[in-house]
C-alpha cells in the first residue's frame, strides 16, 4: 500500500529538546518507562518450552509469597527474572505470555506486591532516604513488572478491580507522599521512575477495565493525580493528562483541554514510535497502538479534538495508512481517532480528512465487509458517516413504525427483557441484536428513519461510545423523538449524551427491580408518541418542555409570545423571590443569586430562548445537582404556564 511511515517522516533529534520538559530540563534514559534487556537475556528464555517457563515462575512465586520482609537475599533476583520473561515472551509468544500471567496472578502476586508495600513503607522517611538500598530497588522492580504485564494482560486489570483494590489505594496513596513531591523528583532518577512506574500500571489498567477510574477518583483521587501536572517532566505530565482523560466526567473537561505543548508532544511520541522498526518508541516506551488509544481518549475534550488536528495529527494518521508495516490493530486504532475528530463542526469544516484518508477508509472499508471484519467495517462506515462522505439517503421524516432501543452492550441483558416486553404488549421493536443483517450503518440509519421514538439507555460507556454517539447524532438530526433510561445511579448525562436528552423527564432503571418500571415506559412512549402526532409530526428536540401533564399543542404554539409577555413574578421583591425559591424541595441548602422578580422572569424565559443556555447556567453557576435541575424546572414550567392560563 505504500512505503514505510518511517521514511517519509520529520526527522527528531535523538537529543533531548526544550519541550520535554516545561522548565528545560532535559530527559535522560532513565526517564524511558519500559526498560530493555540484555539480548543475551531474552534468548535464554525465548527457546524455552512454556512448560520450564511456567515452572520456573511458579517457583519463584512460591518463594515470593513465604517471604516475610521482602529483604532477604534473592528476592529481587526472583523478581528480575519475572521481568526477563515478559521481555522474552512479549513480541512473539504473546499467547504464553498471557498463561504466565494467569499463573502470577493465581500464586498471588498482587498480594505479594501489597505486602510488600506496607512492609517497607512501615518507615516512610527511612525507605525513600536512601533510593539505592534493596528494599528500594525491590518494590520499583516490582512495580516495573506489574506495570509491563498489565499492558500485554488484560486480566490482571480485572483481577486489580475486582480482588485487589487495595494495590489501587496503596498506588494513590503513594502519590500523596511529599517525598515523591514535584519538587523531590528533580533531585531524584529513582524517585521519577517510581512514579512514572505508579502512573503506568494505573493507565494500563484503566486501558483495559474502565470501572478502575471509581477507584481513582475515591477521596481526592483526581486532584492528586493534577498534583504531578506540575512537574517539569512532560513525560509526567503526559501521563497525567492520560489518566484524567479515562477519569473526569465531562463536566471537569477543563482538567483534560490540556496546553498545545503536552498535545504536540503525544502527536510527537506518535511519530517515535512509527519511526521505530517495532512501532514502540525506544525512547518514550510507548507503541503506536498505546499512543493512539491514548490520542483517542485526550480527543473526548472537544478543544482536544481541534488541538490534535492543529498539532498536525493528521499527517501521521496518513502514513501509518499508507505504512506497509502498519498493524490490523494499528490501522482499526487510527481509524477510531478520525471517527472521534470527526464529531467536532471545526475539523469537518476545515476538510482535515483529506482524499488519501478517504480512500482509505473507503478501501479498509470494503475490504473488512468482504473479510468479515465487523468492528472494522464499522468503524470505516461510521467515520465516512460522521466526515459527511457517505450520507445515508433516507426519507426525509421518520416512518415512526417501531420502537428502537439504543444502548451500549453492557446494559444489553436488562434492554432484551425490555424488548420481550414491548413485544408482548404488542409493540414492534428494533434492537441491533436481532436485525443488524447487512451494513451496519445502513442498518442503524434505516433503523432511527423508522423509528416513532428511541429509547436511550444512558451510561457513562454510552456516552463515550462512537458508534452510540453516531447512532444518538443521527437520531437528532432526523429530528426523533428521545425517552431515556438511567441505568447507573451516579450517572448524570453530560457532553454531547446531557446536551441531547437535556432534562427530559427519564425513567430510572438503574435498581435491582428495574422491570417494575417497565409500565412506567409503556405510558410514556405512549404520551410522547401521541404529543408528536397531535403536533403534525413535529419531533420532540432536546430541550424542549415534554411534560405530560403540560399541553404539548398549546405551549408550543403560545412559546413565542410569552417570551414578550410579562410573568407572574415580574413585579417581586427580592424577598418575594427567596421565599419562592425557599419553598423548593431542595435536600440541602442553596445560597440562591440576588435576583428580583425582573431577574427571575428572564431566567425562566432563557428555557424557551436558550434551553442549553438554562441548564449550563444551573450547573455552572448555580451548582445544581440533576435532581435540583429537576425540580427548579418545573417551578419554572409552573411560573409559565400559569401565565398562559
């Protein structure tokens, strides 16, 4: 397809630059994340059979776990020998690697990893004194192997969330000594690799099992992982913005609009890994299928996704399609961050993707529908969708003959009984499940065209997932009305999922009974199904007042002159206006804004002007939690609609 990346790319230095570091301070090679070993090394164990593999791990946990003190002699051989065979097994026995790890975790290495912690931090001042003692290079060595076999071993994260939560909470814990401070990490190699070791395994973890961000963000979590935002290492720095881009919600978006600087130098990471004849970076420690998954993730930030392209991602999303040597996982992973760049108005306005990516996509596209490569296909269709290349050419209105479930897969055991009973009642219903046969996208786009109303079941994965984020999109545009259900408790839509719904009235699955509200759905399908039909077909935007009890035909058609008309709270006094807001079912207290009845009467009109406007003022400065947003909107639909009547 092309010749390799790697010859057409801007030539770096191999000297440090300025722009590693905020303060100027250049890297050296203990700054890499991943070290190498010896070749000699590797070739003692790549000859190896699995079998003498296995069995020499399994004797070295058996000796890992009777230890007491951890400081005996031959504990960080026993340690550094777990690291030689990741090194041997993790470019071409990938397979074996894995077993070996289902092996270290079985015989309990991540209870060795915990004790081993809290017995040298039982004298903190002591342990971090001295960076050269054995008890120092054990836990980093420690560290450098759970940090290098949870990036091949997916299972591992599970195993961290779901049985050891606590080498999480001994990691964080550690991010808040004051001798891993910023300012001790200047001063200290060992120190540096230490947290640059804690970091790793927490993104490596995150990578693979995202439920691992609830313990990241426990107690403070995420300001002190900001803490080290702060160091003059990029590298740092780096992965700091990598953690908060798999933790904040969207509402803390600020913490992830990271500077150009850190953006411009993943985009250059990017290139030193496809420069190198492996694709990993020899000198940063990441591969190309690493930096992309983390561009993707940084790209959730809307400011992110104009940065990268200014930053000239584009240029490197190019070579690596027309790279020979470019990986199926590599080229899938660059076709993801087109997808994600393309949400943004600006980037598609600007023609970024230009006509050798749209030939690609146009040809991986092609190719993965002959070769049964669905996430590929997908993936390839949905980003010519988004760019705006391949429109779906459809009716102009929605049919409205069924009733579609939009979800994520891991709410799909909760929205199958869902459909079982919408179909008893006599409903029809469309669930990708059952009638996704052709192309994907033409299936979802003929799916929302036909489509009286969708429900959106919303999580915090629905939000962050391109395809439902392609199929929600496109739903809007055709103007379908939307029902959503809460399926996670904590959850409150944001980004694009709380711009869309905004605060249409939900209905919460999210408990162990969630069948029970099953009726509860039923009539409300029914209600917004019927206020569409009574208002010829107008679909239902986010935004606007859908309040059963509210007439739908008269208060849109009233909607325009009430916003010239005076309202009831016109003439109050401030004091009018406290005791109105004082009267609220609020559960805590709010210190509401000095505002008259002039002020009140143009906040309720900014609903009908500006609804996005209204509720980023109540989260933005008000500080209203959703249930808050809830019942002060309807006070204000109330002050409306008692000046209509």
């Amino acid at each position: 397809m092309g010749s390799k990346p790697s010859k057409s790319l801007p030539t770096y230095s191999r000297q440090p630059s300025s722009d590693d570091c905020s303060d100027g301070t250049e890297y050296s090679d203990d700054d890499t994340d991943k070290e190498t070993m010896p070749n000699a090394q590797e070739k003692l164990t790549r000859s190896t059979s699995l079998t003498d593999i296995l069995s020499r791990v399994d004797s070295d946990m058996q000796v890992l776990a009777k230890s007491e003190e951890f400081d005996e002699k031959g504990i960080l051989t026993k340690i550094r020998s777990l690291k030689k065979i990741y090194f041997a097994l993790k470019s071409s026995r990938r397979d074996d690697l894995k077993k070996v790890c289902e092996l270290m975790t079985r015989r309990g290495v991540l209870d060795i990893f915990t004790r081993m912690w809290d017995n040298f931090h039982k004298d903190k001042e002591q342990f971090y004194s001295n960076v050269k003692s054995i008890n120092f290079k054990t836990l980093k060595m420690m560290k450098a192997v759970l940090m290098n076999y949870s990036d091949k071993c997916p299972d591992l994260s599970y195993s961290i969330y779901h049985h050891h939560t606590s080498v999480i909470e001994r990691i964080m814990t550690e991010l808040t000594l004051p001798e891993l401070g910023v300012e001790s990490l200047k001063k200290s190699m060992q120190k540096r690799q230490m947290v640059q070791y804690d970091l790793a395994i927490i993104i490596n973890a995150l990578r693979h099992f995202h439920k691992i961000r609830e313990l990241i963000r426990k107690d403070g979590g995420m300001d002190k992982i900001m803490n080290y935002s702060e160091s003059s290492y990029l590298m740092i720095k780096v992965k700091v913005y990598i953690i908060l881009a798999y933790c904040v919600d969207e509402q803390e978006s600020d913490k992830i609009s990271t500077s150009v600087g850190v953006v411009r130098f993943l985009v250059k990471i990017l290139a030193s890994s496809i420069s190198s004849p492996n694709h990993t970076s020899k000198r940063y420690g990441f591969s190309v299928e690493e930096t992309l998954m983390a561009i993707n993730k940084l790209a959730s930030s809307d400011k992110n996704k104009v940065n990268f392209v200014e930053a000239d991602v584009i240029t490197y999303f190019t070579l690596l399609l027309n790279g020979a040597s470019t990986s199926e996982e590599e080229r899938f992973q660059v076709v993801n961050c087109i997808w994600t760049l393309a949400f943004h108005p600006e980037n598609r306005k600007k023609g970024v993707f230009n006509q050798d990516i749209v030939n690609h996509l146009k040809l991986m596209q092609k190719d993965s529908d002959d070769s049964g490569n669905r996430m590929m296909h997908q993936a390839c269709s949905s980003a010519l969708f988004v760019i705006g290349i391949e429109e779906h050419q459809g009716n102009e209105k929605a049919v409205g003959r069924h009733i579609m479930i939009s979800y994520n897969w891991e709410v799909q055991p909760a929205m199958l009984k869902l459909k079982d009973y919408l179909l008893n009642i006599g409903c029809e219903v469309w669930i990708d499940v059952d009638k996704m046969q052709d192309s994907i996208l033409e299936s979802m786009a003929r799916a929302v065209e036909n489509s009286a109303i969708i429900l959106i079941a919303m999580t915090e994965s629905y939000k962050n997932s391109n395809p439902c984020r392609t199929e929600a999109e496109y739903a809007y545009k055709r103007v379908v009305p939307v029902l959503p259900l809460l399926m996670e408790s904590d959850y409150v839509p944001d980004g694009w999922l709380g711009a869309m719904v905004g605060m249409k009235l939900y209905v919460d699955l999210s408990h162990p009974e969630y069948e029970k509200k099953f009726p509860e759905i039923e009539r409300k399908v029914k209600t917004i199904i019927s206020s569409v039909q009574e208002s010829d077909g107008d679909g239902i935007r986010p935004g606007k007042i859908a309040d059963p009890s509210i007439n739908s035909t008269k208060t849109t058609h009233d909607a325009i002159s009430i916003i010239t008309t005076s309202l009831l709270c016109t003439e109050w006094s401030e004091a009018e206006v406290k005791k109105w807001f004082s009267a609220l079912d609020f559960k805590r207290e709010h210190k509401f804004p000095k505002f008259d009845g002039h002020s009140l009467e143009q906040l309720s009109k900014m609903l009908l002007r500006s609804p996005d406007s209204f509720y980023k003022t109540l989260e933005c400065e008000f500080k209203f939690h959703i249930e808050e947003t809830l019942i002060f909107t309807r006070a204000i639909e109330l002050l409306i609609l008692k000046t209509i009547k």
